[in-house]
C-alpha cells in the first residue's frame, strides 16, 4: 500500500521533481511542458543538479503532468526526463520544526 502510495502520491502535493533536464533545454521550454497541465505557481531550476521543482495550483495538475510527461525525451541530444513526487530526500522542502525539549 505504501508502495502505492508513492505511485500516486500524497492527494494534497502538487510539487513535482524533474530530474535528468538535459543542459540544452531552457527554462522556457521546460515550464512550457508542464504548464500545458495546469497552472503553475512557482518552479526552481536547478542547473547544477540538471533537476528541477515544478509547484501546480493543485494536485490534479501535477499528477497529470507527472503521468504525461514522465519519460519524455528533451534536450539535443533527445535524452528522457524523471518526472516524480517531491519529497524531502530530495533536499526541497519545508524545514520542520525542532523536536520539543524535553528535560532530563
């Protein structure tokens, strides 16, 4: 179920990772892509990494581009692009708060 989970991701995201973006596409290109699904509210292209995060208006959209464009071949040379569900190994999230003192 977990495994399932993943595979669909959390109904509330709605922030995709994209990894292996070839060097060749631009930042315009990319967000062309992806906003054919959906409004997008804000994106961060990672050029040293060759990834990005792309954040939708809402769930429905990110899980249509993930499904749509998962795979996709882009760049010169034609190379596919990881489309997945952001997650904090990922290393862009929201810091969580500090665990609770609690006193010896």
């Amino acid at each position: 179920q977990q495994q399932q989970q993943q595979q669909q991701g959390n109904a509330s995201a709605r922030t995709l990772w994209v990894g292996q973006i070839p060097p060749s596409v631009s930042e315009d290109q990319l967000l062309r892509c992806f906003r054919r699904y959906g409004d997008v509210v804000s994106h961060c292209l990672i050029r040293a990494s060759s990834c990005a995060f792309i954040d939708f208006l809402s769930h429905a959209s990110a899980a249509d581009a993930k499904r749509a464009l998962a795979g996709t071949p882009m760049g010169q040379p034609p190379q596919p692009i990881r489309v997945e569900w952001r997650s904090e190994s990922k290393g862009h999230h929201t810091p969580k708060a500090p665990p609770p003192h609690i006193p010896a």
